[in-house]
C-alpha cells in the first residue's frame, strides 16, 4: 500500500520511465509533466488508468485538472488513497 510521499513517488516513478520511457533522473517533485517530462493530455489519461489500478480507487479527472508537476501527482494520489 501506499502510504507516504517518498513510496508514492517510488512507485510513479516507475510507472513514468515504463509506460512514457521518462529518465528516472529526471523524476522529481517539481518536475514539470509536460515541460521537463513531455507527457500530454493523452499521456496523462493513461497515466490516471494506471494509477487507477495502482490504487485501487477511482480516481476523477478533476481531480487531475490542476496538476502540472510530479509533486501535484504524489499529492492527488495521496488525497485519493485518504479517502474511504
């Protein structure tokens, strides 16, 4: 389960170098999705798919309408995984 920041981000990570071929040095908080890790719109439906699996739980575009960086993901999912 994912449970604090630093697993959370280990674990996207891994989903952004293997589903968007991203450089896992480049992956960090403030990196920019689009800008420094050039994942669009479309990449980043696959990329709520994936963490839909991941988490188990639902999670709504909304909620993904205001993220620009990876710290904004981590954030997302931890509010996602807070909530029963």
């Amino acid at each position: 389960m994912l449970n604090n920041k630093d697993e959370i981000l280990s674990e996207l990570t891994g989903i952004l170098v293997e589903m968007f071929e991203v450089d896992a040095a480049d992956v960090s908080v403030d990196a920019h999705l689009s800008d420094d890790l050039d994942i669009d719109s479309i990449d980043a439906v696959d990329l709520i798919v994936r963490l839909k699996e991941l988490t188990g739980k639902k999670i709504a575009p909304e909620e993904f309408k205001s993220v620009r960086t990876v710290g904004h993901v981590v954030e997302a999912i931890q509010k996602v995984m807070a909530e029963q």
